[in-house]
C-alpha cells in the first residue's frame, strides 16, 4: 500500500495515513487503502484495538482531495459519497474500538473520519472542522449525522453551517475530542489508552462497542434488549468466570479473549 500503513504491536494495530503533501487528504486510493487495512485489522483475533491516525505533525487528515473532487459530476460526486460512507461505516462497526489519534488539522473528510472512531485524542495543535460549506458543498462523509450525535444539535449546526475551525481546546470543551494532550505525547497517550482496553475481557469489549453503537440508531427499549442479550453472551465465555473469580480471589484476571 502507498498510502495507508498498519503497524500491528502487542494487541493494538496502528493505522496511519500518510499522504504528507496534500496533508493527508483521501483520493479514491487513499480511500481504498483504508478499506483494505480495515478489513485486514477486522478479520486479526490477535488485534485488540485499532488506533488511527496521520502521518506527520501537520495533519491528520485534512480532508476529502479537493483536487480530484473539483471536476465530478453529479453521479459521480453521489458515488464518492457513498464509497466514503461505506468505509468509514466500516470503521463504526469495526469489532474492535478504534481511536483517532488526532495530530494536526482533522478538516472535512477528516473530522468525519475522526466521528466514525469510537474515542478521540488530540494534539494540542490539532485543528478541526467541517468546513465544506466554504467549498459550496455539504458534509458528504456522514459528517452531518455523526457530528450532531457526538456534539449535540447546537454546536454540530454551529459548525456546518458556519464552516468554521475550532483549536484543540474548544473540541475538548464540546466533547469533539475526550482530550488534548502536548503533540510530542499523542501517540504515547493514544496507545497507553489502547493498551488498557486491550488489557480487558476481549469479547466485552467487543460486544460492549455493539451495544453502544445500537445505542446511537435504536429506541431504548431495543437498546436495553439488546444489552440484556449481550450481556448474557458473557456469561457462556471464559473470560466471565475468570474475571469474577480473579475479584473474588484478590489478584488480576487472566483474560484469553476466546468466546
Ligand atoms: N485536498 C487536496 N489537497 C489538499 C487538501 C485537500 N483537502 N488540503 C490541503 N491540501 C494540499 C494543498 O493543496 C497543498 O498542496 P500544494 O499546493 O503544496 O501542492 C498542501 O496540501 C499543503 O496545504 P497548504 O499549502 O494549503 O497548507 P497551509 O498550512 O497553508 O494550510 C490548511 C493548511 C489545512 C488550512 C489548508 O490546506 C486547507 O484549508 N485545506 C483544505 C481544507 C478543507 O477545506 N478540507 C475539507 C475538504 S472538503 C462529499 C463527499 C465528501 C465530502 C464532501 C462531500 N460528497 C460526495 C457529497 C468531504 C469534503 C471535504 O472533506
């Protein structure tokens, strides 16, 4: 792959995107890439945790290419979308939680990209935004259904409408990101919280991500059935009886992730 790496360490794969002159920006290959490096990621028992993140300290990814977005026709701006669509759905659904290690400008496409993970760190360099209508286009990578789930209504239609940027610190403050870190520790941070899900029950984790992504679509009464199936599922693991008998026995449990 040209574009998309993946570095796979202890349990936690890292994929980064590393297309430094446009800043890291998704054309039609980049895009592709990241579609193969999930699917390779998806079907890795061995993976944990996938942290996502962007080459060099500028970018994370500083949007959908512009360049090759300039020239489409309707048809072909419709299929764009929804080839983006589709991966970074592949991201929300991904059985194992994926952490966007935010490291420079995370604009369009990229603040999208960064939605579709399940938990957000920032540099304090970071810069993030949906600026698509100072393009003359809307959101087209679910920016405009995620962002409003994660943010809430007021400050998702401040920043589409509006187009606007916000720094590290103002993403923190609205929930966009769970923390802002110095740059020269994001990855450190990013990994150390990886590490710690990769340390519990395997098939919880996996199956809490389920019950929290029903959580974001389905009415609470689907929820909440939905929880009491998964939570059941645990207790046919391993995991479940030697979690509860590590507490019971006053030492820390030895996981094996099988189901
Ligand atoms: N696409 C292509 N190239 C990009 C790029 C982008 N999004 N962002 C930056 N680059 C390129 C620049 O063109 C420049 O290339 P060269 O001139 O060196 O060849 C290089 O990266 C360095 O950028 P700058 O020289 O501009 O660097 P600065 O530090 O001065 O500025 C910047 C950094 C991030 C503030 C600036 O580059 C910038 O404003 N970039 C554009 C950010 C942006 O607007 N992003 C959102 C893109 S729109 C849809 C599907 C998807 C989407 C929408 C609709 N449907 C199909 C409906 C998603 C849309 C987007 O993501």
């Amino acid at each position: 792959m040209d574009y998309v790496k993946v570095e796979r360490r202890d349990g936690v794969a890292v994929i980064t995107i590393d297309r430094q002159p446009a800043l890291n920006a998704l054309n039609w290959q980049v895009l592709d890439e990241l579609s193969d490096a999930l699917d390779a990621v998806a079907s890795d028992a061995e993976t944990r945790v996938v942290v996502i993140t962007g080459a060099g300290d500028r970018a994370f990814v500083a949007g959908a290419d512009i360049e090759a977005m300039q020239p489409m026709s309707v048809p072909e701006a419709r299929e764009w979308a929804v080839l983006g669509q589709r991966i970074f759905s592949k991201i929300e659904s991904l059985p194992q939680p994926v952490i966007a290690a935010i490291n420079g400008y995370a604009l369009g496409g990229g603040c999208e990209l960064a939605l579709a993970c399940d938990i957000r760190i920032a540099s304090d360099r970071a810069k993030l935004g949906q600026p698509e209508v100072t393009l003359g286009i809307t959101t087209g990578f679910g920016g405009s259904q995620r962002l409003p789930r994660v943010v809430g209504p007021g400050w998702a239609r401040q920043m589409i409408l509006s187009g606007d940027v916000l720094d590290a610190a103002t993403a923190e403050r609205i929930g966009l990101v769970n923390a802002v870190v110095p740059a020269a520790e994001l990855m450190a941070e990013a990994m150390k919280l990886a590490a710690k899900i990769a340390s519990r029950g395997a098939v919880a984790v996996r199956l809490a991500k389920r019950a929290l992504n029903v959580s974001m679509d389905a009415d609470l009464e689907t929820g909440l059935r939905f929880e009491a199936e998964v939570f059941g599922e645990c207790f046919g693991t391993p995991d479940q009886k030697e979690g509860m008998k590590a507490f019971l026995e006053k030492r820390k449990p030895v996981f094996t992730g099988k189901w």
